[in-house]
C-alpha cells in the first residue's frame, strides 16, 4: 500500500518535470538516487536507536527529504516503522511533501498562486519598510 501512495504523490510532480521540459532520464535518476540515500539514512537511524547509538539529527534526515529524497524517506517510514508516530516529525515531512505538491501544481499552472502571493506582499504595508 505505501508504494501505491507513493506512486502517486509522484503522479503531480512527474506530470510538472515532463511538461518543464526537464530529462526525464536525469530527474529521474536524481530522484532514484536521493530517495535511496534517504531510504538509507532511515535505515541506519533506527538500527541506532535500536543499539542506544549515537543518532542522525532529524534536522539532516528532513534535509534528505526536502532536497528531493521524500519518496524514500515515506518508504523507510512505512516499512521500517521508523519515525511514523513522531507527531512533531510527521508534521514538518508532510510540510515537505506538500511543498513539492504545490511547487509541481503551480508550475502547471504557469506560476499564478506564486505570483499572486508575491503580488499581494508587495502590495503589504509591512513589506514596503
């Protein structure tokens, strides 16, 4: 069931790398790559915490999330049962996850939501100072 959700989270950012114009082949393999290296660092947090080891920050681990590594940390969540119940952590990696669903959408859309935003805090009184 994870790597069904997981293929589609990926549905919408695919859909927006394909039509940007981007390599599929290098996207792709970056994507592979840096969701593996994620899927890895899960991996060896929780064999730490297991062993009363010395652990990887959080703030690193989300690093790997945001910088494209999401899909595998989703992954080494669900089937490693490793970070799952954390609430606090829970709540900044679907922050993540949802960056990159919006980023993908308003990329289809040409950019609008993000325009409109930049717009109206350039129109903000507390943001001409």
């Amino acid at each position: 069931m994870s790597i069904l959700v997981t293929i589609g989270l990926l549905v919408l950012p695919f859909i927006a790398v394909q039509r940007g114009g981007v390599d599929l082949r290098w996207a792709g393999a970056y994507g592979v790559v840096l969701s593996a290296l994620t899927y890895w660092a899960y991996a060896c947090d929780k064999r730490r915490a297991e062993e009363g080891e010395w652990r990887l920050p959080e703030a690193r681990l989300h690093l790997l999330d945001l910088l494209g590594g999401w899909p595998g940390g989703f992954l080494a969540q669900r089937r490693l049962r490793h970070k799952c119940s954390k609430s606090s952590y829970q709540v900044v990696f679907w922050l993540i996850v949802l960056s990159y669903q919006f980023a993908a959408y308003d990329s289809l859309q040409n950019w609008q939501l993000s325009r409109s935003g930049l717009n109206w805090l350039e129109r903000t009184p507390e943001h001409r100072r």
